[in-house]
C-alpha cells in the first residue's frame, strides 16, 4: 500500500523509498559533530530514475554507488522547518546508495552537553531527539513516519564512553578500536525515522527484570533502579490487554536534565527525564506511558504528523489502564480527574472550544508538526477511546484493541484507516452505537464533545473539601497530608482560588515547604500558584527549577505565567539568558516565542 502524502517530508517514496540504513558513524565531542557513512537499502518503482532524501544542515561530501561510483547528486534550497531535499540520480541497477556525510554544530536533534552539565560531572554527554521530523538533521533519510525502515550501526565513540541506541546492542560492553571503543546495533523491525535515536555518556546498566532494565550516570543509577521496579509488572499488564510485546527487551535511560520532553518511547530503550524521579515511584506512569507506545506509536504508528492523535490518544489511554491494574481503579480515578484539568485549561490556553487547534486531525498545512504537539492529541484522544470503551463494555473494547494491534502490526496508518477498522471490526454490529458517540464530531470537530465521560474520583473529592476549608480561612497545619500521594498533592494545589493571601502563601510555605520540595510535580504546581500570587519568596526556587531541568512542559507554563505579570518579565528574561544555553532546541524553539515575542506556543510531554 503506498505511503500518504506526508507534506512534512520531501521524499517521493511512490517512486523510490528507504527500506532499511546502516550508519557508520564517529562522535566527535570536540567539534561537536557526528560524521561518516550512511548506507541507504532502496526499494524502486519502475521508470524511478532518483531518490530523494530529507536534510537539515548536513554537509555531504560525496555519494556512491554499491561500487565506489560516484552519484550525481543535487542539494535544493532550504527550508527552515523543512531543511533541503537531497535528490540522487540513480542508474538502472542502484538499489543501494552511500552517503558520506557530517552534522553541523547546531543540529537540532542532538544536544552536546558539557561534563557539568550532567549528573555525574565527569564525561560529557550526547543525546538525539528526532520526533517530529529533526532525525533529517543527523542521518540523511526518508523522514516521514510514513516510511517505515530497519537499520543497523557501528557507533566510534571516545574511550571511557558508552552509546546506546534504540535498536538491539550487538557489543554492550563496545569493542576496542583506535579512535576509543566502537558499539554495533540492529534493529530488525522497520520503524518510523523519529524512531532512530543515540545516546552517548557514561553509562552504566541495571537489570530490572528477565527482558528489562536502567541505563543511568553513576550518580544516577541506584535512584533510578528503585524508582522503576515495577517494569516488568507494567510489561505483563500491557501484554495482558494489548498482546505480546514485539521488541525483544524493554529498557530505560535516563538522561541529564535538559531532555525536553517526559519521555520518548524509542524502540528497546525509553529515554527518560531525571524529574520523574521523585524518591517515591508516584511519577512512574510516565514509563507506563511510554511503555504503552511499545504498541500505539513504534508497532502500528500515525503515517503523518496530522494524525499524532492516534499515537497518543490511545497510548495515553492505554498508560491509564496499566496503572490501573498496577494501583488500582482508585488510583486510576485520580489520573483520570487530573488529566480532564490539564484537558480543559489546554483548550482555554488555546483559545477555547472553537479554536481549530483543538481539532484532533489537526491542520498542519504549512506549520512545524511540532504545532500539533498539544495536549490535545493526548487528553481528547483518550477521552474518545474512553467514551468507546464505556459506550460498548470493556470486555468488546479490549477485544478490539488486541485486534487491531494484530491487524496492523508493523504498519503506518492515517486516521481514515482507523476509523474504517473502528467502523468494521467494533461498530458495525450496532450502527447506531456511532450515532451515540458522534465520531465525526470527536475526531474533527474542535472542543471538547459533551457526551464525553466525566471523571470522577472519591479520593480527590475528599481533597477537594480540603482545599476549600482552607480557602476560607482554615490553617494549613490541620490538613491531613501525610499519606496523601503525588495526584492529592496535585489536586489540592489546583483546587485552591487565584485570591490567596500571603500569610496563606506563607503558611502554606512554610509549613509544607514548597518552595524546597523535590518532587518535580508538585513543585511546578506550587511555582505557578507563587508566581500568579507574586509570591516573591519563591522566586530562588523559580530560578532554581528553571535552571536545572530542561523539561518543556513545565518551562513553558512558567515562563509563560512570568511573562503575563509586570513584575515576572524581566525576570524571566534575565533566567532565560541563563537558562537558554542549557535547553534542547525542542524548547528553545518553544521558548523563544514566549520571551522574546510573548507568543503563546505548543506544549509537549
């Protein structure tokens, strides 16, 4: 079946298409580069007499046939969402081609930090983060999710450093060559070009289970051990409602700081943010999240950015049935409740419920697919599996689900092919059940519908109470907090009313210490009721939090509620300047809008 037309990528692969890569490739901390060979595996049509790849501020030095011959090759103009396409002339017989190639010093998939800048202060440190479309700005490729591909490595890095990729380690421990140690990799299930990602530290492993385990910097490795004991359980309740797990191990890294997102869900290996490291597991449905993409984004993948909502609409709800049966129906009640606020102030922040940008097949005609990176795709798209789920029974919705992982495993799908699948193997046996749950209107209308199904949760209603008594009036001392969890914590922060006064932010301050606390959630939950009240006592602990991670969902709220006061401007100016050196270009790209321009942007775990 022929890839749709992705308009984020230049590729033609109707005529010529990637089908598998293998990277020969040297990473040269000092000049902050990447370079060698890619060697590209090519599937063509009859009469195709080129291929054209994605770049971004590659330099190529030459092109070669299977033999050594030079290929005529030709670099368009650039773009700059876009990059430039690279179009090789091929003869009659070339099905393979030879890249020789470097990055530039600012690729924007690839953050170079300093030893200071990680955990363990001794080695420096390189990351990849290719989704939407910036692995064109490390390997010249078809960058479409669209065009599924297999690749293999060999990876030079300085001694004392170990890579590791999203692929299958053929040399764990690296092999002794004169530039440091080379690592080889495999990957033998084709996957989306985002889905190719390197890290390279000093990094050390430990098992969590039989099929899985932690990537970490010493300093980081025990913490990150404890705070992920529950891999293996989480595997087997995803295997339990979605069927077997297609990729062999399932490991996690966690990197420095600056990573821009939650996680991001790279074959084999999860790279992770350290602030979900919070010293009591209450974080961990992030790798629940991500594990779930396992099967809804890396097994059956959206083929344009335009329907992102089928990666994460379904993988955030099937995150929420895993911590279900790991926690309990409780437990998921309050993640439900939590995420239907995160829903409803996404659509207010842009633009309320007839913005187009709350549409689920979003409009990204001319836009960085990056745009589309809201909450939306997320919250509203599991609120639509949701309303399935609760509209024909649990038991026939499971059911479905396993089917259709079944159906297209391995594939890339648009959003008609889901909705064709749902009308055919869910809906066709009562017609009148989509009547009931107005598909068309979920999937491309804005808003949020209103037959969705309103989350309930006991738990946080009891907070709930507490947040008011305190409200009127009542001392934060009395409240019952030391058995309540991260999402309570949660709640009662964001139950409480924008006319606090400050002997209540003080007291609130003093007496649970805030501004100190090192779980990451509540502290950004805190942050943002500090600088709406201009609690000046905790701007150190803005300073501090702004500075020392680079996590996109909770820097541009801050950011953005510094911005909107007439005191907060300068101030988040000053700590951008500081600050901005340190962030992935996934953020700055983000950020810059809001500082410097005052623009609102998208926001992405």
């Amino acid at each position: 079946m022929p890839a749709p037309r992705d308009i984020h990528s230049y590729a033609r692969p109707h005529e010529t298409r990637v089908a598998s890569l293998h990277l020969d490739l040297h990473v040269e901390f000092g000049a902050r580069r990447i370079r060698g060979r890619a060697s590209l595996a090519l599937e063509r049509s009859s009469g195709a007499s080129s291929v054209v790849l994605d770049t971004r501020d590659l330099t190529i030095h030459r092109i070669t046939d299977r033999d050594g011959a030079p290929l005529v090759f030709s670099l368009g103009s650039s773009h700059p969402i876009l990059g430039a396409p690279l179009e090789v002339t091929l003869a009659p017989d070339v099905v393979e081609i030879h890249i020789d190639y470097e990055t530039g010093p600012g690729a924007a998939a690839l953050q170079w930090l300093a030893p200071a800048q990680t955990a363990s202060r001794r080695q420096p440190f390189l990351y990849s983060q290719g989704q939407a479309i910036l692995t064109r700005t490390w390997i010249p490729t078809q960058d479409s999710p669209g065009i599924r591909q297999t690749y293999t490595a060999r990876i030079t890095v300085p001694a004392g450093l170990t890579a590791v990729m999203s692929a299958e380690s053929l040399t764990p421990q690296g092999v002794a060559v004169s530039e440091g140690r080379a690592f080889e990799f495999r990957l033998t299930r084709p996957v989306p070009p985002y889905l190719m990602a390197i890290a390279v530290g000093d990094l050390v492993f430990a098992p969590l289970g039989p099929r899985s385990g932690v990537y970490a910097e010493p300093a980081t490795i025990e913490a990150a051990a404890s705070e992920f004991v529950d891999v293996e359980r989480m595997i087997a309740a995803a295997e339990q409602l979605l069927g077997p797990y297609q990729w062999g191990r399932y490991d996690v890294l966690v990197l420095p700081p600056s990573f821009p997102f939650g996680g991001m869900e790279n074959p084999l290996v999860t790279f992770a943010t350290p602030t979900i490291l919070a010293g009591d597991r209450s974080l961990v449905s992030l790798i629940a999240h991500e594990l779930a993409h396992s099967w809804s984004g890396n097994l059956v993948t959206n083929a344009t950015w335009r329907d992102f909502w089928l990666n994460e609409g379904m993988t955030t709800y099937v995150e929420s049935r895993i911590m279900e049966a790991l926690a309990g129906p409780a437990h998921a009640d309050m993640l439900h409740v939590l995420a239907r606020r995160e829903l409803i102030e996404e659509i207010r922040r842009l633009g309320g419920e007839a913005s187009p940008d709350t549409v689920l097949h979003v409009n990204l005609e001319g836009r960085d697919p990056d745009d589309g990176a809201t909450r939306i795709p997320y919250e509203k798209g599991a609120a639509l599996m949701t309303l399935l789920e609760h509209t024909v029974g649990r038991p026939r919705f499971d059911a479905y689900l396993r089917g259709y992982f079944e159906r297209h495993a391995f594939t890339s799908i648009v959003t008609d092919t889901f909705v064709d699948d749902l009308r055919h193997h869910l809906l066709a046996q009562e017609p009148a059940i989509e009547a009931r749950i107005r598909l068309d209107e979920w999937i491309h209308q804005p808003g949020l519908p209103d037959n969705a199904v309103e989350p309930q949760s006991t738990q946080l209603s009891a907070v709930s109470a507490h947040a008011k008594a305190f409200a009127a009036g009542s001392a934060a001392a009395p409240l019952p907090t030391s058995a309540w969890t991260t999402q309570e914590w949660l709640h009662f922060l964001n139950e409480l009313p924008a006319t606090l006064s400050s002997a209540q932010l003080v007291d609130l301050d003093t007496t649970f210490h805030l501004s100190s606390r090192g779980n990451s959630e509540v502290l950004f939950a805190w942050l943002r009721i500090a600088i709406g009240h201009s609690y000046r006592p905790a701007m150190p602990a803005v300073e501090r939090f702004l500075t020392s991670q680079g996590r996109r969902k909770f820097l541009r709220p801050l950011y953005e509620d510094l911005m909107a006061t007439d005191w907060g401007a300068a101030e988040a100016r000053r700590i951008y300047a500081i600050a901005r050196p340190t962030y992935h270009a996934v953020a700055v790209n983000t950020l810059d809008q809001i500082v410097n321009a005052g623009a609102k942007a998208p926001a992405h775990e």
